[in-house]
C-alpha cells in the first residue's frame, strides 16, 4: 500500500499571491496587494502581519480595503520558540495563526472574523500561503525609503 501523498499547493491561488510578492516593493506597500489575495482565498475581517527584523518585531494590521495600521505598543506578543499554529474562538469571533519562516520561525500570519470558525481546508490553503510569504517577503525592506527631498525642502532626509 502507498503512503498517502502529501497536500498538494493549489497552483492558481499561489500564483496569484506570488504576482503581488514579485513587485519590486518594500514590505509596507505590498500589504493592502497580499490582503486583497488573500481574502479572496480565506473571509478574514482582519489580518495581522508580524516580522521578525534581526530581534526586532514589525508588525502591520489590515482590514481589507483600508491601510495598513502599526498596532499599538504592547498589542503584539513577541514571537517565542514555543509558537505554535492554531484555528480556535475568541470573544467576538474567530481566530488563526499561520507561522511564517523556513526551518526557523520568522512571524506570523493572524487571521479574524467574525463569521464562522476557521477550517481544516482553509488552514490547509493557509499553511500554503504561509509558505509562500516565507519566501517571497525574505531579504526585503519593510519600509520604503524615505523621499529624497530637494535643496530648497525644509523637511529632513537626503538630499538629492
């Protein structure tokens, strides 16, 4: 008897979230593009995006259709080694959280809504996603870079 094979990567909903990853864009200005994917493939209400920068946490939060907001001091836990995936209710809905990273967790992916509890499929369609963000937000800035300001600009950054 065969092993049963392992979960299989749905190719059009990859590659979609794989055309917004390969923009040439700092990991601010690609969120409202990767929220707007990834609603199509899982009803979310909120997403949470947590990025582990040498130590440091960058956090996003999002509501599909609206901008990215940095969520308050304290709000985000930082990313322990314990961290571990899960679909479970919390007051006032639903939650899930996917681990981004390769080999060593990185961030986190957190989904809420409000609707319905979080599926073994759809957590499987995340777990896919995930896999991708891993790959497609590594080695990128999280900022843009500031805009070069012209010799009569009275607002500080480098001169052009």
């Amino acid at each position: 008897m065969n092993p049963p094979a392992p979960p299989r990567y749905n190719g059009a909903m990859i590659e979609r979230i794989a055309a917004v990853l390969r923009q040439k864009k700092a990991v601010q200005t690609l969120i409202p593009d990767l929220t707007t994917e990834l609603v199509k493939i899982v009803a979310a209400d909120w997403i949470r995006y947590d990025l582990e920068d040498q130590g440091r946490l960058w956090s996003r939060s999002v509501k599909p259709g609206a901008e990215p907001q940095r969520p308050g001091l304290g709000e985000v836990p930082r990313i322990g080694s314990r961290e571990s995936e899960y679909a479970k209710e919390i007051e006032g809905g639903f939650e899930a959280c996917l681990l981004l990273g390769i080999g060593e967790t990185s961030g986190r992916l957190l989904l809420r809504r409000r609707s319905s509890a979080f599926t073994e499929d759809e957590m499987k369609q995340l777990r896919a996603v995930a896999d991708v963000l891993s790959i497609g937000l590594r080695a990128r800035p999280f900022e843009p870079p500031p805009k070069p300001r012209g010799p009569f600009d009275e607002e500080p950054g480098a001169m052009i």
